[in-house]
C-alpha cells in the first residue's frame, strides 16, 4: 500500500474524499491498525469542535440561502483535475487541522486518543505511562495507558460489539489478588470513540473487559471478550 494512504487518515475523518478514493481506503483502513487507530482521534476531534462551536441559526438564514439559491446557476462544467493537483488543492484543509490539533495541545500525544479530560490528558502525559494494545480478528481494539505514579489508566476502545438485551460490560483490573471492578458500562457507553479514566492500578497486571448481567457482577461471570496485559 502506497504511503499516501496513510496522509489520507485525516481527510478521510473530515468526508473529503471524492468515492474512488473513499473506498480505496476504507480497503485499506481494514488492515491498517495504525491508520484506525488516528482515525478514532481525528472523529473525536471533528466532535469535539463541532460541539464547541455549534450554534443555532438566525431564523431568517433558511430564507436568505434560498433566495441565493434561486439566483445561482446550478450547473457548471466539471474539468478532470489530477490527483496530484486534488491533493494540492487539500493541502490548506489538511494543514488547517493540523493546526486545531496543535493548537489544542496535542503536542506528541498519540493521536488516537484526543476526547480526553483533563485529568486523562495527565495520565498520557505522565513520564511513566506505558501502552499496551490488544486487538482482535473482528476489529475489536483495547487500549490501555496506565500510569503508576498517578495510580490511574485511560482506556480506549474501538469496535465494541453491541450488547444483548438484560447485559452490561464490566471492566476488571486483575492482579494477584483477583479481579476488581472498575465499573459497568451500558450500550450509550460504548458509543465510539470510548474512552474511560480508572484509578486503583496499582499492583495491576491486566485489564479485562466481560459481559455480566444488567447492573454488573461482584466478580466475572464469562470468559473476558478481551484482556490486555499491562506492560
């Protein structure tokens, strides 16, 4: 696959992509945990501003745009661009967000992990954080950045299938004393991107993720659907 894939990984989040190349990377992005990762960041990004800016129109907007509408001429003659002369033309788009990410302190932080609070940013921030991933075949992702000095980990999960009826997840820290809840999570929870702050990670070797019971279980009842090793 040609590197230009993955400087599509942004546009693709902000629906620039013309259809031939939409489906070329959604090919791509299938195979590519990194390029799936970066887009779980750049969605909660899109989000995250689009929220922070919305605002409700004035009521006479509708009409204004109608009226310029009427006035338009609908129909123009469509020239083929090259690509090299398309991306050209996306580079100030692709610089612009890049510029937001930066500007929103983004920094060096990994990109998929950008619909944080405050206190998660610290977590990733801290000198000791360490990642761990686990993935599987069906697209579920798990990641874990745990801290030990700040006794807390952000979790970040990608592709959670949906929940049966009367069934919540319910995410464990294991260690050598056992599993300890580190709470339960209904369907609205696991909408993408999913991020949580725990804290009480301390002496913790993994973290599991099972499916118990409406209101969750003192201790797991299933087979984890995914538990990731703390490195």
């Amino acid at each position: 696959m040609s590197a230009e894939m993955h400087t599509m990984v942004g546009v693709y989040a902000l629906d620039a992509l013309d259809h031939r190349e939409q489906v070329g990377f959604e090919a791509h992005l299938s195979s590519c945990p990194s390029c799936s990762d970066e887009l779980i960041g750049f969605r909660a990004t899109v989000e995250r501003l689009g929220g922070a800016t919305a605002t409700t129109p004035p009521p006479h907007l509708r009409d204004a745009v109608l009226q310029l509408v009427a006035h338009t001429p609908q129909e123009r003659r469509v020239i083929p661009m090259h690509r090299s002369e398309r991306w050209r033309q996306r580079m100030p788009l692709l610089v612009a967000a890049a510029s937001v990410l930066i500007a929103a302190g983004v920094g060096a932080l990994y990109i998929g992990e950008l619909s944080r609070s405050s206190q998660e940013d610290d977590v990733i921030a801290a000198t000791d954080a360490s990642t761990s991933v686990e993935r599987l075949d069906s697209g579920t992702q798990v990641k874990v950045i745990a801290s030990e000095s700040m006794d807390s980990a952000v979790v970040v999960m990608n592709r959670v299938p949906a929940l049966e009826a009367n069934t919540n997840y319910q995410m464990w820290a294991i260690g050598p004393e056992g599993a300890k809840s580190l709470g339960v999570m209904t369907a609205d929870d696991i909408a993408e991107p999913t991020t949580r702050l725990v804290k009480g990670i301390d002496g913790v070797q993994s973290v599991a993720l099972t499916v118990e019971p409406e209101g969750g279980s003192t201790q797991p009842t299933t087979k984890p659907l995914v538990k990731v090793q703390l490195t």
